[in-house]
C-alpha cells in the first residue's frame, strides 16, 4: 500500500504517496513530474538517471524511494539557481558537449558532484569518476572539456 | 554509385532505398488521401511559400499528402508535391515545416541556419516545425543522410524566394527600384533613404501564397554569413536543464501505463495465456489481442507487477544460434530476391569487368580472406517509447522515430483509421543511428490506450530495446585479391552475405573485379543502421588492401594513393595522413592504421594509433584523426561533433559490440552485458575539415563512421602482426 513520505527535493520539502519500494527515478518522473531524470537500463549502469543524494552522485532507478527519506535530493532541475544556469549547464552548452542530448542530465549532475569532490580534476579523474555514465552520440571528449571549464571557471569566479 | 561530386545546381537526385533497409519493407505502402487546407487556413495572413517538388503538379496545394509510388525493392516510394513549407505571419513570425525529425543530429539547427541565411534574420526570428504529421509536409523519413542535400536545399530555396517576394512587395509599395533594396533583419530596406518595411507589415493583411522549385537562386556558399558558420544547437537551454520533454517525458491527463507481455525466446507462438491473477489485481486492465497481450495501470510499477502475473504458454521456434550464424548466412535456405551489386548495381564506375582466373594469373601474389561481422545493436539511449491518446475517434501519439509518417502508416494499418484520424508526433528524440524507422512502441501503445479509454504512456525497457528492436546485419565477406609487385591490382572478387551492399564497391583501381551482394535469410530481426552495410564492407576491403600493399612490401597509404581514381577520396587520406604524423614509427607495442572511404556523397579518412597491453589483452586507441569532406560545410563545430561522434560509436562495433544468442534467446540484452564504449575507451581525437563551397553539402551524419574499424585493424596489425577479420575484433582482448 501506498505510504505517505516526505521527501526534500532541489531544496523543497515535498510528500508523495507512493510505494517505499518505488524507484527515486519512477516516482521523480511520475509523481512528482521532474522528467529531467531519465530511464536508460534499469540496472544502474548507464547514468541518465543519475541524481544527487546528500551531494554524491546515485543511480535513481535502482535507488528504493525507502532509502532516501529525510536525505537531500537534487535532481538536473535543481542546479540552476534564480535563473542562472550552473557553470557545468553553461559549460555543456559552451562546449556543445551533446548530440541527442538524453544522457546529458546525468551527466551534468555527476559531473557537478564531482566538482564539489574535487574542484581540480585531471582527465583521468574526469574519465575514471564519469565512466558509469553512457553517451550513446560519443561526446565524451567534449563533455571532459565541458567539466574541466566549469572547473576553471568556478575557480576564477571565486578569486 | 555515389562517387562522382554533386553539382550545387544539378536537380535534387531521386531518393532511393539501399536493399539492406530491411525494416521498411516490413511496412505496407498506402496510397491515401488528405485535405491539409484547414492547416493552411489557420496559418491566418501572411506570406506561404510552398517548395513543390514535383513541377508538373500545379495544384500542390492540395495534394501534400504524401502520396507514393507502390512498387518493388528499387522502386522506392517517392514523395510528391509540397516538400516543405515557410510561412510569414503578419506578425513577422517566421515559421518552417519539414517532415524531418530531430535526433541528436543537430538538423534542428542548421535547417534553421539554412532559413536565416536566406532570409537575412537571427536564427532566433524562425521557428521550426518539425516530424508532425498535421503540420509538416510528408517526408518519407530521416535517413540516409538526406536532410542537408535534401531539406535543407529545398529551405534555402523557400526562404530566398520569400525574400525575393518581400522586395519585390516593397518596390511595388514605394514605387521604387528594386536594385536600391535590400533584406536585412527581418525588413526590406532602402539603402537610398534608409526607410524600411518589417517583413510582417509587407502583406499587410493579404494571404498570399508563392511556390517555389530547384531552380530558386540561392545565396552561394562562399557568401554564407549564418550558414557554414558554428551555431550553438537551437533550444540548447532546454537540454541541460532537462526540461525538454521526450516522448518518454509526455505526460497526458488521465494517462497511465502500459507494459507488453514478450515471447521468451524468437519465433516464439502463443500458445495459451492465463491473466486472471493480473486481472485481478485493482485498476489494472489487461488487453489479449491475437497474440498481442498487454496490461495498463495507474502507475508503471503496478502494470510491471500485472505483467509478471501473467502466465503464458509459448510454442518455441527454432534454437537459434550464434554458432551458427556464418555458416547459416553463407548457406541460406530458400532466397527471395536475387543477388545484386551494392547501390547502382553493376555496371556502375566499379561494376564487374573482365576476368578474376586472368587477374589473378596476372598477379605476382594472391591473398584471400573471410570477414565476419557479428549483429550489433543500436542501443539508443532512450528506448522506444510512446504516448497513445485516442479522443473523438482520433488518434494522437508522441513518439521518437525517425519515419513520423511512415509509423503513421504503420498505426492507420493497424487500427484501420485513415490518414485523417492520425496524428504523429515526434519530439526532438534520445537519438535514432538508423534503428528508429519503425513504429513497435506507438502500435502497441495505441492498442493499450483504445482498449483502457485513456492516454497511455509505453516506455520499453533497456532489455526489449536489446531484444525487439531490428539490428545491424550480421554477415560474411569473401575477399581474393590479387597485386603486382608494382603495386597494380589485377583482380578484386568481393562477396558481401547478407550484411548489405552499401559501400560494397571497389574504389581502387582493378583490371579485373567481380563485386556482389548476396542476401541471405536472417535469424534475428534486421534493419537499417548508421551508414548501413558500408562499415562491414570498408572493414573488409579497407583490411585486405592493407595486407596486399605488406605482402609487396609497399606502405599502406602510398598503395591506396597509388591505385584511387577519386581525386577527393585522394585528398582526404592525404589530408588525414598529414594531421596524423602518418610515417613516424610508433613505440613498441603501439601500432599505427589507415582507411579511407567513401558514403552518401562524403569521403573520409581516418588513421589510429592503437596500444596493445599484451599482459591484459587490453587494445586501447590513443590517437585518431579522421580527415572528412561532405562538401561546403554547414555548421563546422557540429559537423566535427558528428564526426567525433562516429569515430567513438564506430569503436563500439569495431572491438567488442555484438549481439550473442543462444537457443533463441538474446544473451546479453543489458548494459552490463553489452559493452559499449564509455569514457575509458575514448582516443584522443583530432578532426580536419575539408570545406568545399563549390560543392553542394552531403549528409554527414553516417559517413564519418566507416573507416575507423578499418584503420584500428590495421594498426592492430601493425603492433602485432596478427590481422583480426571478424567485427568485433577484440571482444575478449587480444591474446599475442
């Protein structure tokens, strides 16, 4: 039966009625209507799905909806602050580091939860850090260049 | 065959269909027809123009409906009549319809840098209209590389006779002449006094209507300020703030969720179904159909659990095997058509000439080898998926394809409704490589929504995807060859089983060739992928062209520019040869590779360098540079995304993708289990563009992709010495 959770999303408190073994992914995209999420393999092992759990990345299709009470979500609809897109979203568009752009979500939330890992990463902690995550189009060397921007210019924006 | 240049003003070349698009003959044709006036009326005043393709049909107005020569295998089904339209509004709005669907191949783009060029306005003044099948104009559907020598020609064609019509308007409205006018940012201006005229205000009121042919002057490339220039992808926003909606992400009032129950191995019978558990269950509904079953429920986990709930019964097919599969393609049962050369046939600039026994006497050393290809799968990254809404006895469904109108046949055919009462339409889609022709998702979709009076969402799982959906054909290549020690090629015989004819000639110079296609009979579900046969063909020839030039003891690049007609095909692999450092002796254990080719109107070279770590097995690209010509180039920053792009999927396909099968079942139908390349498996890539003005842009989105699994066998074979003939190569590492 369905239960009655409170869960904190992009900074909001929201409560759905849903199944604790619901996917984070299904009820994120059917419930709660953030379809920014997406469904690629069911197993974890592609990325589109990727979320932010209390700021490191998970795979929302294998996450149980149980698992997340009282945790803090950010799914790719919460990284833009007041209308000003995160540099990792302005560096994506920079870089045109995207075809059909379905894997782009979660590759802009992994990567941005490996900037606040680490601010400085080299391409070989870009590749080991983002390998989970599948472009089918093959822009992963843009998307490399799209993190390691973000990365400088996060860091020229705070000197 | 497609190797002599296209000429900017020759007329749009007559579409047709390479043999191996399996999936589109699986679809009837239909000859149907439709009033689309009402859709013209409600564009209000303004100026229309209607690009005809067919000149001698006056009456296009009313006959856009897409109607199609019935025929054969080479009798493609040919669109008639309005092939795109461009509509000004009193407004100043400007407004593009096309039939072509935007899959992640930027086409959204530069269709629209194609309109602002013409019409002399920022590429945010137009808004295109694209893959819905009751705004746009028939389109037979987005393949074969054919929206930018196609569409997009027929755009800048719409749009410079608008301008034309504006000025032509204006000079009419200030009595002025016409030379003193100019378009510029969306008015027509007198350069005498500096007045203007917004292009809205210029129809004042009327509805005027202008159609337009292939022979429209356009502005030239080498004049091209918005064209041939980079252009950031169009909504661009809406893709990394994940608010553009999918099909996948469409979401109806009412609507709930499908799931199809699917046969436990290929071939499979339905024997008996027992549902009464799922039936059962509240709110869920469950639809038997023939040997259609599926269920609908409120939430998507609910119809998973009802379907699980199902217990049926299947007749198996046969025990289908991928042991089996070369000798079985070699040696087909029963042949429908005959065997035929790759597009064009014989006959063409490589068609069978003399004899192969005399070339082969003639030849100072012969070499011989078997190629096999394995099936692969597309795996787009989002899976089938459709929305179904059925509401006054009209059918709307959203779903990614890359044939809107050709699933709309498919759900017309099903439901036995006519063109008028269906309605497809296509959100910009998670990517297409080929394998998006058909219409399984928006079909059984559609059936669930009829039958449970609301919309219904069906989104495919990742291991249907892998399943059901057609694959890239698996097939066998037979090469004997013979060389000079001069390096002269005396005899090329080239066999291609099942796999397809695309890129099947022989674009070398040989006295004696024998070249041919022949089908087979397919145990798996086959189609059209990026590129088609052309990548298993260039992987062959491209192999053994390698190893004759060793077997004379001549370097690989200066055989293949000693023996290539095609002056372009020359100047890329020169091109690339030059950005890659091609000559210098790679470290040991590495080992460098070169191909060239040719596909759909563009030419391409690609060399790499590979790493071989003989402990692991592991084969790693370092390094790949493809050099590529298309003709004038559109959008120079996503053209090189395209070609990058290729080069990395075409490493999939290359090294270690294939589809296993087993008793007839798929075995590795999963991510986990299927490798494609990730980050890891990236080279470092560098792209030369060859932009040619004087000649009319190809397509590009396929072409880039065939010479790369030529060019890393090649260099495997130079760090190792070992020449690897199946695709993939490496599947389990490479063992030296």
């Amino acid at each position: 039966m369905p239960d009655t959770q409170e869960l904190r999303i992009n900074g909001k408190t929201v409560r759905v009625e849903a199944d604790r073994d619901r996917t984070l992914l299904g009820v994120l995209r059917d419930d709660l209507g953030l379809t920014g999420s997406k469904y690629g393999c069911g197993e974890g092992r592609c990325g589109a799905c990727t979320v932010m759990i209390d700021g490191a990345p998970a795979r929302s299709c294998i996450t149980k909806l149980g698992a997340v009470a009282s945790r803090e979500v950010t799914t790719i609809e919460g990284l833009e602050r007041d209308g000003k897109l995160h540099p990792l979203q302005q560096a994506f568009l920079d870089a045109g580091a995207m075809q059909c752009a379905y894997c782009t979500s979660g590759m802009i939330v992994a990567g941005a939860a490996l900037l606040r890992q680490n601010p400085s990463p080299s391409r070989q902690d870009i590749v080991e850090y983002m390998d989970g995550n599948i472009c089918r189009c093959g822009t992963y060397h843009r998307i490399i260049a799209a993190i390691q921007s973000a990365a400088r210019a996060v860091k020229e924006a705070s000197r | 065959m497609n190797l002599p240049t296209e000429s900017p003003d020759l007329a749009e070349p007559t579409p047709e269909i390479e043999f191996e698009r399996y999936e589109l003959r699986e679809e009837p044709a239909y000859h149907f027809a439709l009033d689309r006036r009402d859709f013209l009326k409600g564009l209000g005043g303004g100026l229309l123009v209607l690009y005809l393709l067919d000149r001698e049909s006056p009456d296009a107005e009313a006959q856009e409906s897409g109607r199609r020569r019935r025929g054969g295998f080479n009798r493609a089904p040919v669109p008639q009549d309005v092939g795109a339209w461009l509509h000004i509004g009193e407004d100043g709005k400007i407004s593009v319809f096309t039939g072509k669907a935007e899959v992640g191949q930027n086409i959204r783009t530069s269709l629209t840098q194609a309109v602002a060029e013409e019409l002399r306005v920022p590429m945010s003044a137009v808004t295109m209209v694209m893959a819905d099948t009751r705004l746009t104009p028939f389109d037979m559907g987005t393949f074969g590389s054919r929206t930018t020598p196609d569409m997009s020609r027929r755009l800048h064609r719409a749009a410079a006779a608008a301008r034309e019509t504006l000025i032509d308007i204006a000079a009419e409205t200030w009595k002025a002449d016409r030379k003193d006018l100019a378009a510029k940012d969306g008015a027509v201006v007198q350069t005498t006094t500096g007045d203007r005229l917004a292009y809205g205000k210029l129809t004042g009121g009327r509805k005027l209507t202008r159609t337009v042919t292939d022979d429209t002057p356009v502005t030239p490339a080498e004049r091209w300020t918005i064209s041939g220039h980079d252009a950031a992808k169009v909504d661009g926003r809406s893709f990394v703030t994940g608010a553009h909606p999918y099909s996948c992400d469409i979401r109806r009032p009412g609507m709930w969720y499908g799931k199809v129950l699917r046969p436990p191995t290929y071939h499979a019978s339905l024997v008996s179904v027992d549902s009464s558990a799922a039936q059962a269950m509240p709110d869920v509904k469950v639809v038997r159909d023939g040997d259609f079953v599926g269920v609908v429920a409120p939430s998507e986990q609910l119809a998973a659990r009802a379907l699980a709930a199902i217990r049926a019964e299947w007749k198996p097919g046969p025990a289908i095997s991928d042991r089996d599969l070369f000798r079985d393609l070699k040696n087909p049962g029963g042949q429908r058509p005959p065997a035929r050369g790759g597009r064009g046939g014989f006959g063409g600039p490589n068609g069978n000439a003399g004899s192969i026994a005399d070339g082969l006497a003639a030849a100072d050393v012969h070499s011989e080898g078997t190629y096999t290809i394995a099936y692969i799968a597309h795996a787009p990254l989002e899976p089938r998926a459709a929305v179904a809404e059925w509401a006054n006895g009209e059918l709307t469904v959203w779903t990614g394809t890359q044939r809107p109108f050709g699933v709309r046949g498919e759900l017309m055919d099903a439901f036995k409704v006519p063109e008028a009462r269906v309605r497809v339409i296509v959100p910009d889609t998670g990517s297409g490589y080929g394998g998006k022709h058909t219409g399984e998702a928006a079909v059984e979709a559609a059936r669930l929504a009829r039958e449970a009076s609301r919309p219904v969402k069906l989104v495919w799982t990742r291991e249907e995807e892998f399943t059901w959906a057609y694959f890239r054909p698996a097939g066998v290549i037979e090469i004997r060859a013979g060389v000079k020690k001069d390096g002269s090629i005396t005899a090329w015989e080239f066999h291609n089983h099942n796999s397809g004819g695309s890129g099947v000639q022989c674009p070398y110079r040989a006295a004696n060739q024998a070249v041919a296609f022949h089908p087979s009979q397919s145990p798996l579900r086959q189609g059209s992928y990026r590129a088609l046969a052309s990548t298993a063909n260039h992987f062959a020839r491209e192999s053994h062209i390698d190893d004759l030039a060793r077997a004379i003891g001549m370097d690989p690049l200066e055989f293949r520019l000693k023996n290539l007609k095609d002056e372009r095909m020359r100047d890329v692999l020169t091109a690339a040869a030059r950005a890659f450092g091609w000559g210098r002796k790679p470290e040991s254990d590495h080992g460098i590779g070169i191909a060239v080719g040719t596909e759909k109107g563009g030419f391409v070279a690609t060399c790499a360098e590979v790493a071989v770590d003989r402990s692991s097995g592991r084969v790693h690209v370092v390094r790949a540079v493809s050099a590529f010509d298309c003709g004038a180039v559109v959008n120079p920053d996503h053209l090189k995304n395209q070609v990058e792009g290729a080069l990395v999927m075409g490493l999939g396909g290359a090294l270690y993708e294939a589809i296993a099968f087993d008793n007839g079942k798929i075995q590795n139908p999963k991510f986990s289990k299927y490798r494609v390349p990730r980050f890891r498996d990236v080279p470092e890539i560098e792209v030369v563009l060859i932009d040619r003005k004087d000649v009319a842009p190809a397509g590009a989105g396929e072409t880039p992709i065939v010479a790369i699994a030529p060019a890393v066998g090649n260099a495997i074979r130079n760090a190792t010495g070992v020449r690897l003939r199946s695709m993939p190569m490496v599947p389990r590492g490479l063992k030296v």
